[in-house]
C-alpha cells in the first residue's frame, strides 16, 4: 500500500494556535503581539487591515557598524529569504537592526505562520555568527 496523505483544514485563532505549537504570546498592545520560544529571541508580530508584520530585535550596532558589516548583511539577505535585514529607525537616537517579514493574512496557514519564525530563527543564527566577528 502507498503512502496516502489526507490533508484537512481547521480554523483557530492567532493566540492559541501558537500556544499549541508551545510559543509564549503577549499582547502588548492593540493587535501587537510579543511571541517567544524557548530560548529564542522574541518576535514581535503587529496585525492590521489583513497584513502581519513579524520584526525581531537583534540591537542597536552602531557602536561598530561600518559599510563592511552593512554590505555582509545585506548580502545575507540572500540567504535568509524570506526574511530580510533591515534597521528600524523610529526612535532616531536608537537605530536598531532588526529582522522583518510580513504576510497576508487572507488565507494564512499553519505552515506557513510557523515558516516565518522557523526562518527568523534561522537567520538570528547567521546574524549571530556574522556580529560576532564585529564583538571579538
């Protein structure tokens, strides 16, 4: 007998979806979420008008951030699709570079949402390999 696979499809809310797959969900404010996992660095998950939009802090590097270390990340880019590298500019006297995606919601599946914070967590790894040549 062949290996038969049946897919099926069931509907549950945003919270307690990821409280089932064993993730830690805040809200921190009308439709912000802060999702964690084990050890991991914690994903901050904003929704509105039928977007969701995950950024995760990974500090302010402007103490040692040079052209060299903005071209290696965004060449990095490449290989943390689909997130991306990029620098949340909207407190000025604290530059932060972050990781970021966003999705639509319209038709979001349990594979996918999981996607998006396996591959965060993914690309928190090169990040780290890649600032810890900056902090040595």
């Amino acid at each position: 007998m062949s290996n038969l696979t049946i897919a099926s499809r069931r509907e549950t809310d945003f919270v307690s979806f990821l409280e089932l797959n064993e993730f830690k969900v805040e809200s921190i404010h009308d439709n912000i979420y802060r999702v964690s996992r084990a050890q991991e660095l914690p994903v901050f998950v904003s929704i509105n008008e039928g977007n969701m939009y995950f950024e995760l802090d990974l500090g302010n590097v402007t103490a040692f951030a040079d052209k060299d270390l903005y071209f290696k990340l965004l060449d990095l880019n490449t290989e943390v699709l689909p997130v991306s590298f990029g620098i949340n500019n909207s407190h000025s006297d604290d530059p932060r570079l972050v990781l970021v995606e966003s999705r639509e919601t319209g038709d979001l599946s349990d594979q996918e949402l999981l996607a998006v914070f396996d591959a965060l967590e993914l690309a928190v790894d090169k990040a780290e390999s890649l600032l810890n040549e900056y902090l040595k």
